[in-house]
C-alpha cells in the first residue's frame, strides 16, 4: 500500500508538469491573445509560480491594451524573480499608459541588471526625453550611439533633445547624420521640420523637397513644405501644398489658416474668407474673434507667432 502512495505521488506532479509545459506550448503557438491568457491562467493555476506564464500572460495582455493587467503579472514576476526582460517588458506597459516616472525606473533596473541591454538604455533615453530631462537623455544617446552607432533614430531623436536645449549646431548636425545613414523621406522631414522651426525656410523648403520625391504620400510633409513656401513669399506653391495636407485630412485646421494667410497675400479675398471661416469651425472659435489667444493650439501660433499675429488679424476684419 506504501508503495502504491509513493507511486501516485510521484507520477500526480509529473503529469500536473507535463500540463503546464503542454499549456504553455499552446500558448506560444497561439496567434489569438484571448486564447494565449486563457491557457495560461489554466497553467498559472496548475503551477502557481510558474514565471514563464505569467509573463508570456502580461505579454498577451500588453498586445491586448490591458496593460494595468500586464504591470500586474510582471509585478508578481519581480517581486519573486526579477530579471532584466521583465523589468523592460513592465516598462514598456507604463509607458504605454504614460506613466513616464515609473516607466524610468524599470528602464533603469533592466539596464542596470544587464549593462548589454541596449534598448532597455535606448528607451530610458526615450522616457528621460519625455520627462523634459534632456541632458540626461543626451547622455544615454551618447553611449547608445557609441554601442550602436548606425541607427538613424537615435540621431534624430538626440537632435530632438538638442533643439530642446537650443542648441541648434548640433541638432542640425545629428539631423544630418541620420540623413547620411538612412537618406529616407522620413529624415529629410525630419531635418526639414527643424529648419522650419528656426526659420532657415529655403533650407527647410530643400529638404522638403527630398522628403516628398522618397514619399509622394507624406502628409505632414506637405503642410510644412506649404508653410516654408508662404515664408518664402510663394503663395500659389504654398496653396498647392496647403490643399494637398487638407486631402489627407479634412480637419485640418493649420492647412486652413495657411490657406487663408496664401489667399489674402494674392488680394483673393473671397478664398481666404472661407478658408478662414472652415479653420475657426474646426477649431470651434466664435465668429467675432477677438484676440489671437483662440488659436493658441495651432503651429502658427506655436511657431510663427510673429508672422501669424500681423497677418490673421488683417483676415479676421475681411
């Protein structure tokens, strides 16, 4: 009889094991989210500090937008087990959710874990960037771009943290570098968006050019190639350009006001009326403006206040 326990306890844990892999298995398989958790709360609860399930489960819940449940399972992970990927993966869930202080310290534990562990440092750049610590995000670009030293996105995004600071020699000179590795549409607007923004319009209007030639469907590229022809003083490219970003999205408000401002320059007053009046109804202003403040939201406002001020105030008596 002694035996015969000894036996049944031996083979319950083995098949109980045999299961959990089984579960697991079908899990990893799985292409459907529901079904990966559902087989894996069935593996949790045969085997309840079985790591693997709990975060391939917090994987499966992230994909799912859950990710209060996924910082969650991965909370369980560190409390017990704490590893690197983990403290990544819960992460990347506050972030997601925009917890950028929490998102800091797990992008912080993982690299400190495993100092190999380049896109743990790159996204604690990321974090540290949103968080308005640019220097502090500049440092870990430095030492991502010293391991890794190819990848455009780092450049740009270290440009980004540049210009933030105002220092705009080396913001132009990580856009270019970016350019010089990847010559995409996407880094020509980029460096081009930039130059608008310390208003080297020829410059920008260049590489707005390039951008639109790679990507004939790059939207944002034509609203800001429209505003760098209306600083430049040319008008018809600058419509061409504007109506093109309101074809790809209606709502655009900018695309409007830059159509208005275009309109008035050539004494079309009637275009400029109506495109005037369809930017305040997206942007629900009232129809006697009365002060530049209604447009505090706009990139004229943000970015060409000056020119925008002298200008829209003439508009808004027409």
């Amino acid at each position: 009889m002694k035996n015969k326990i000894l036996l049944l306890l031996i083979i319950v844990p083995f098949i109980g094991f045999a299961q959990v892999n089984k579960l697991l298995r079908q899990a990893k398989r799985s292409n459907n989210s529901n079904e990966k958790i559902e087989l894996l709360t069935q593996a949790i609860a045969l085997e309840p500090k079985n790591w693997d399930a709990y975060f391939y489960r917090a994987l499966a819940k992230n994909d799912m937008g859950d990710y209060g449940g996924a910082i969650v399972d991965y909370s369980k992970i560190i409390v017990e087990a704490p590893d690197a990927d983990t403290y990544y993966n819960r992460g990347n869930s506050r972030f997601s959710i925009k917890d950028f202080t929490g998102a800091k310290e797990d992008y912080a534990k993982a690299y400190m874990l495993d100092d190999s562990f380049i896109d743990a440092l790159y996204s604690l750049a990321c974090v540290k960037f949103e968080l308005g610590e640019y220097e502090e995000a500049i440092e870990d670009f430095n030492t991502v771009i010293k391991k890794v030293p190819n990848q455009p996105n780092t450049y740009i995004l270290r440009a980004a943290a540049y210009r933030a600071l105002e220092n705009y020699e080396k913001a132009a000179q990580d856009y270019s570098t970016a350019i010089y590795i990847e010559p995409s549409a996407d880094a020509f607007y980029n460096r081009g968006a930039f130059y608008m923004d310390i208003k080297y319009y020829q410059q920008a209007n260049d590489d707005l050019n390039k951008a639109i030639r790679l990507n004939s469907n790059h939207a944002f590229a034509y609203f800001y190639r429209g505003a760098s022809h209306l600083m430049l003083g040319k008008f018809t490219d600058a419509i061409s350009d504007f109506n093109k970003s309101i074809a790809f999205d209606a709502n655009d408000f900018d695309a409007r006001l830059g159509l208005a401002i275009a309109y008035y320059k050539l004494k079309d007053v009637e275009n400029a009326k109506t495109n005037f009046k369809r930017a305040n109804n997206i942007l629900s202003i009232p129809q006697d403006v009365n002060t530049i403040e209604h447009y505090s939201n706009t990139y004229w406002f943000q970015n060409q206040y000056y020119y925008f001020s002298n200008n829209i105030g003439l508009i808004a008596k027409l």
